[in-house]
C-alpha cells in the first residue's frame, strides 16, 4: 500500500508498539499534531541520522494529549503502528507549515520463535541486573516480540537503524541475540573494573530536523 502522510522527522526510533511521549513546541508540528488528533489520522516519524533523513520510518497514532500549555505546546503520548518507506518527500504542501512523504509499507513477517524470544528476555534481565536497572513489564512475556525488547538493551542509533530495516520477526530475533551475546560479557567486564576500584577505596526534548 503507498499513500501520502505527514511527516515529523526526529532523531529518535520508534517501533512498532512502542509508547513515545513529545513536547510539540514548534508551530509547524503544533499544527501537525492538532489536524492528526483532530480527524484522527496517524502521522510518520522519519529517523534523522547525523543530521540526514533516512527513507525508513515509523507510522503512528496519537494516543493522547497530555497537556496544552497557553502558549501553544502541549505534550502528548503516541503509539508506533508499522515502519514505512520514504518513496518521495515532500517539503511543502500548501497552507500547512510542516512537510509530508509518500510512504510505502513493506511486509513485515511475524515468524519468531518462542523459545528464542524467551532466552532473549532473559539476556534483557540479565543485563539490567548487572547495570541495576529496574523495567516494569507491560505486557506478559509470552507476547513480547523483538520490538519490545530493542528499546530496552542498550542498542545506539545505528543499530536502531539496522533492526528497524529488518522485515522478519526470526531476524530481528537473531540481531538481539548477537547484541546481547557481545554486549553482556563486556558489561561483566566493567562490573569487575569497578569492584576493583571500589576495594581500592576511589569512587568516582528532541530537536526536529528542517527539511526546508
């Protein structure tokens, strides 16, 4: 399916079930969101990459308004609903102040494994019990996916990226193990460096991108 959406690009990946809460300060995306809540349409987030769109993206749907504030802002809460490709952008549409796309939606196949996905959590939990980190889970583990996890293990924004580019439940399953296969022992490796030290006695909003 291609249509045409408007377009907020942020540096920041949303996946698909994801929560995003924003403060909407600028007037273009004032505008942007107001129309969306209004007719009750979603809008696309282009990933923003050191200071460069990217063609892929995440559809979503505004869930709520938080708060307007007198001067215009407001905070809200949005979903992530699919990933789109950017097939042609466009910078102006009359009478709006903010820029638009024509997307395509790529299939995306649900074709993980449970008992993968399972030992993924467990790689998760492991891993926030070595850096002390507490995450309340939503949802009951036997319905977590890839995208719920991705969020939650340290992944930077070019691996975001990668795993977002991934159209298989089974490989985006295979990118968060070897993610956390590399990143545990190295983690272990700084909880050994820092018992040492302590024995020793020494302690030691998102900006949019212009299109224009």
């Amino acid at each position: 399916m291609t249509n045409f959406i408007p377009v907020f690009p942020l540096s920041v990946i949303v996946y698909p079930g994801q929560q995003l809460n924003l403060h909407i300060f600028e007037p273009r995306y004032r505008q942007l969101i107001r129309e969306c809540h209004e007719k009750k349409k979603p809008f696309g987030i282009p990933f923003v990459l050191n200071n460069e769109l990217k063609e892929l993206g995440t559809l979503v749907e505004i869930t709520a308004i938080r708060q307007e504030y007198e001067d215009g802002k407001m905070d809200i809460s949005t979903r992530g609903i699919s990933v789109f490709r950017i097939l042609e952008l466009i910078k102006e549409i009359p009478d709006k102040l903010y820029s638009g796309a024509i997307v395509t939606y790529p299939e995306n196949v649900a074709d993980g494994r449970q008992l993968k996905m399972e030992k993924i959590i467990q790689g998760m939990k492991e891993l926030h019990r070595m850096i002390q980190v507490s995450k309340e889970l939503k949802k009951p583990e036997s319905e977590w996916i890839s995208y719920d996890v991705a969020p939650h293990i340290g992944l930077n924004p070019e691996q975001e990226l990668e795993l977002l580019s991934l159209l298989r439940e089974s490989q985006r399953q295979e990118y968060l193990v070897r993610h956390l296969k590399k990143v545990i022992p190295v983690v272990a490796r700084m909880e050994t460096l820092k018992e040492k030290i302590r024995m020793n006695g020494h302690f030691r909003s998102f900006d949019s991108f212009d299109l224009k």
